[in-house]
C-alpha cells in the first residue's frame, strides 16, 4: 500500500468479499434516490413521525430560508429525546450529524472509506454542497451491494 492510500476498514472475509465485487461502482449506484428532509423549526416529533412513515433511520433537517442541509436527526439521536417534550423542541436541536457530502461518480470505495469515519452514518450523494442531493448512502446501502 502507498503512502497516499487509506486502508479500507477490517470487515470480515465473508463481508469484505461482498464489498470487494461493488467497490469500483460509483456511488450513485450505492445510493437511495431521495432524501427525507425537515425544515428546521419543525418540531422534534414530526421528525421522528417523517422517519417512520418513510421507514428510514435518519431525517435530513434543512435550513428554512436556504434549504442548506444542517445535519441528520437519526433514531439513535432520538432516544435522548423519550423523556422530553418533543412537541416543544425543534428539529435543528435534535441534530446529532453533521452533513456529509460525496460526489455522484465517487467510488463506493470512497463512499466506505467516508462512512467509516466518526460520526458518520450517512451520505448525501451531491456534485456541489450547493446543489440539491441525488440521494443518500448509508451503511445498509453499501452492504447491500453485495447481494447483486
């Protein structure tokens, strides 16, 4: 390995083999068309209602006036919240993840190598951070690949 590459994470052999066969596809081949997106200033409870009906782990709360991503309100982050009044809280306050971007024709290499970092569960799949997102990729998504 050179200097200037990252190794990938330590996945077992069954699960690495899976990913090994979809690593050179590009993210948006790994992606969930769509992100389930908040407002800001809802309140805590739809956001938690928004990742129920749409069945996913994590809402992206945007920005009023912009619409500029803020970060993921997950289920996780949520849990914090089942002794509170979440009717009076609003969603930018329940942000546990800060947005992070990677391009449409990255690797899913790429995509692996930023989803396992810290703090990092889920990707908006965008050219520009000032364009709206293709889609989303979460760890599930990459998994997945290797089911083709």
């Amino acid at each position: 390995m050179s200097a200037t590459e990252t190794e990938l994470p330590v996945v077992s052999s069954h699960l690495q083999g899976s990913l090994d066969a979809g690593l050179h596809r590009e993210a948006r081949e790994a992606m969930t068309p769509g992100v389930v997106t908040i407002v800001e200033d809802a309140s805590v409870r739809q956001a938690r209602r928004a990742m129920r009906a749409h069945g996913v782990h994590a809402v992206l709360v945007v920005g009023r006036s912009q619409g500029r991503p803020i970060g993921w309100v997950t289920a996780r982050g949520l849990l914090s919240w089942a002794e509170r009044d979440e009717t009076m809280a609003f969603a930018r306050e329940a942000v546990t993840e800060a947005p992070t971007s990677i391009d449409p024709s990255a690797s899913v290499r790429e995509a692996v190598r930023a989803i396992s970092q810290p703090g990092v569960t889920h990707l908006l799949v965008q050219h520009h951070p000032d364009r709206l997102p293709e889609g989303v990729i979460s760890e599930v998504d990459l998994l997945a690949l290797g089911e083709d």
